[in-house]
C-alpha cells in the first residue's frame, strides 16, 4: 500500500558509470563527470575534490549548510569512511550520514528522495591516478 506519492520535484540520478552520474531535474539531464552535491529540494552543485585524501573539513561544513536530515557520503569507487573529526559540524548538528561507495550512494539518494526526505549526497567522482 503506497501512502503518499513520490516526489517529483527532487533532481533524480539518472544513471552512472565509473567516471560520470547521470542527473535529471526538472526536465533537464546532464551528464557530470566531476564530484558533485545533490540536495533533494533541487540544489545541485560542484563539490571541490578529486581524491578521497583530499577531504578537508570545510567539504563537510558545506554539507552541514544545507541543512539535510541525512548526508550520503559516496566514496569513490570503493567504500572509504572519512576521518571522524571531519565530520564534527555534522554530528553538532545531529545531521546523520551514512557513507558508502559512490554507485550505492546514487541509488540511496533516489530511494529517499523519492520518499520526500530533506537528503543530500556528497558524491566522489575520483580523477584518474
């Protein structure tokens, strides 16, 4: 039994591959090849690292901003968990996250942004070595 519709407003992800996530919103796909934030009321925007090791606390206080009640932190290729003491901002705020592989982050963020839930994944689009 289906007790509310999905949410159609949120930009979805649409496909992905090693090096790109596919994004649809509001009519409008695009193909992106860098790591990226996708907020599920419709922010979209680029997330400045390249490299697991380049993480830095600031990558997370720009999560905490937006305010979700989850963060999905997508990794990369492969499941890494960032150092606990970037997370700080996130747990003073009592902003959950869950961190996982970047292809398993996509499809989370779909799921719960379907249900209508304030999420945003932070997703690592790593550049060649």
């Amino acid at each position: 039994m289906k007790l509310q519709p999905d949410r159609s407003d949120a930009p979805t992800i649409l496909g992905y591959g090693p090096d790109w996530i596919g994004v649809g919103h509001r009519g409008v796909a695009e193909k992106v090849h860098h790591s990226l934030v996708l907020d599920s009321r419709g922010r979209q925007f680029d997330w400045h690292c390249k490299q697991h090791t380049q993480l830095q606390q600031a990558h997370f206080d720009q999560l905490a901003e937006l305010g979700p009640e989850l963060v999905i932190f997508g990794s990369g290729s492969r499941l890494r968990f960032a150092p606990p003491v970037l997370l700080r901002t996130l747990m003073a705020r009592r902003i959950g996250i869950e961190t996982m592989d970047t292809v398993a982050a996509c499809r989370t963020y779909n799921i719960l942004a379907g249900e209508g839930r304030h999420v945003v994944a932070a997703l690592l689009i790593e550049a060649p070595v």
